[in-house]
C-alpha cells in the first residue's frame, strides 16, 4: 500500500485532528486483531513472539497489545530479548566480514538460556528474567526477576530476532504466536516514490536517538548500513511465519516530524554509508506540510520516538 503526498498534505493543511485520528484507528485495529489472534491461541501457547526491524514500534506495540488483552481479563507481560543478550565478549561475540562485533546477529542472544525459559513459562514453572546492562555489556544476576505464568496469563517476547528460526525452534517445535511489524508503506507523487518506509524508521531511529540516548543523528546514520544489513540477513526472512503481519506506518508521520528534521542532517560526513540517500531523505522531508504536534496524541504509536507519551521505556 502506497499513501498519496498530495492526500496528506491536503488534510494536514485542512483537517490535522480527523486526519490523525483515522491514521491512528486504523493502527489501533491492528491491535486489536493481534490481540484476538492471542487470545484464541491462549490454550495452544501462552508465548507470544512479536518482531520487526528498529524503530517498527515494537514496544509500543507490545504494550498497546498488553492493554487490549487486559480488556478481555488476559493478563500480560512483555519481556524484551535484550534482556537475553550474552555478555559481550571479544571470544564468544560474533563478528562481521570486517571483524567488528556484529550486535545485529541472533547469536548475540542466549538461545539455550530462552529455550528453556519458553519451556519453563509454557509449562507453569518459575523463571528468573535477566537484565541485561548496556553500559556494562553484560547482565546483571542481581536485577532478574522471578515470573510464572498463571491460567490466564501469557508473555509477550519482543525484539528482532523473535522470529528468527533459531528462536522459534524452542522446545522441539511447540507452538507460540507470531506478529511482525514493520513501516512497509512508501509516500508516492505522480505514481513516482518520494519516501521510503524505510526512512520512516530510519528517521524515528534518529529522533528517538537524539531525544533520549543522547546519540547525534550523525552517530545513528553512521549505524543504519549494518543494521539493514542486519534486517536483510537476519529479519526479514523470517517476516512470512507470522500469524499476524501489520503496518505500523503513518501517513501523518512525516509531517509530524518535519519540524524536527533540521536537526537530523546537521554535520553528517560524507564518508558516511549511504550519505547520498541520507542527503535524498533531506530533500524529500521538503515535499510535506509540517504537522503541529499538539494533534498528535499522547496515544500514538509516534510518541514512542517524540516523548510526550502515555507509556515509559
């Protein structure tokens, strides 16, 4: 599905709040279905295994999806596979072609350690949940957290391996629910592309970045080659075996973060991977009304990059 650049600007400049609205009703429907999906699945499996490439949204999602599980009196947790990291290690840590650590691999995670606790959880035993510390680079036994699954109780598993064959493989092929979730819609003029789905999560990446982990847009640029490398190798291909596939773009999105795009090109090298599509991205920003920000919600999905929203990461 492609959105019309003509079509938003037009209802950006003449009705931002209904615009908004229906954008944001047509994720929330997505919610809803996932939601619906886990439930009927609750007797098979009480895994869910939601993935999707950075900046997809999967935490607001997760949490959406807890909210609407609620409602049907299924109680849910969301446990993040960076919590299953192993420790970085110069020995055991993959690589890539250039002999870097290659942080985009699924064998960064602890395979063994999340089979069994998929096991453990399915079959109403008590696991203890790791934290993993990104500062340290390695989990922290003393911040685990105790977690059994009682009758009416599932587990949400986030992150972008969730779907990877290494994963999914757990405990000899039982059955767990799968949701993928990407920004797959490009904005089109003239039956001609002028921005990418992809720069929609690259530019939610940067923003998200920039607000709250004190990384310039220069720094996150310089990371998004290896991590479509990644997405290519290790995500994508996995997309298929889900039970739910959804679109978590926005046709307002664009808009909405156009007055915050000044910022995102500042200072950018031009040795940087794929400068020239970074520089296109800049120019495409030009094409779209500014949307104000006191239309968007603290609701949306887009809050999670933005701040300003109604859950905490």
């Amino acid at each position: 599905m492609a959105y019309r650049l003509e079509e938003i600007n037009r209802r950006v400049l003449e009705e931002p709040e209904a615009f908004v609205g229906e954008c944001d009703a047509k994720y929330n429907s997505n919610v809803e279905r996932a939601a619906e999906i886990i439930a009927r699945n609750i007797n098979k499996s009480r895994i869910v295994l939601l993935s999707g490439p950075s900046g997809s949204g999967k935490t607001t999602t997760a949490k959406n999806i807890e909210t609407a599980l609620e409602k049907m009196d299924i109680v849910t947790h969301t446990i993040s596979l960076d919590n299953y990291f192993r420790d970085v290690d110069p020995d055991t840590t993959p690589r890539n072609e250039n002999g870097e650590y290659d942080f985009e691999s699924p064998e960064c995670l602890d395979i063994p350690l999340l089979t069994q606790h998929f096991l453990d959880l399915d079959t109403g035993r008590e696991i203890m949940v790791p934290k993993f510390e990104f500062k340290k680079q390695k989990r922290n036994p003393d911040r685990a957290v105790p977690l059994r699954l009682a009758e009416n109780e599932i587990v949400i598993f986030e992150g972008i391996h969730a779907l990877n064959d290494k994963i999914t493989s757990h405990g000899e092929g039982r059955f767990a629910t799968k949701i993928y979730i990407s920004a797959r819609s490009n904005v089109e003029s003239n039956g001609e592309v002028v921005f990418k789905g992809t720069w929609m999560r690259i530019t939610r990446r940067v923003l998200r970045d920039m607000q709250f982990r004190g990384s310039s847009p220069a720094a996150t640029f310089r990371m998004w080659g290896n991590v479509r490398r990644g997405e290519k190798k290790y995500i994508s291909p996995f997309k298929n075996s889900a039970d739910v596939i959804f679109d978590s773009s926005l046709p307002y999105e664009v808009s909405a973060l156009k007055p915050y795009s000044k910022a995102f090109f500042r200072d950018i090298p031009e040795d940087t991977m794929r400068y020239k599509e970074i520089m296109d991205i800049e120019k495409a920003y030009e094409l779209f009304e500014p949307l104000d920000e006191r239309y968007i919600p603290a609701t949306s999905l887009l809050r999670e990059f933005m701040g300003g929203g109604v859950y905490h990461y």
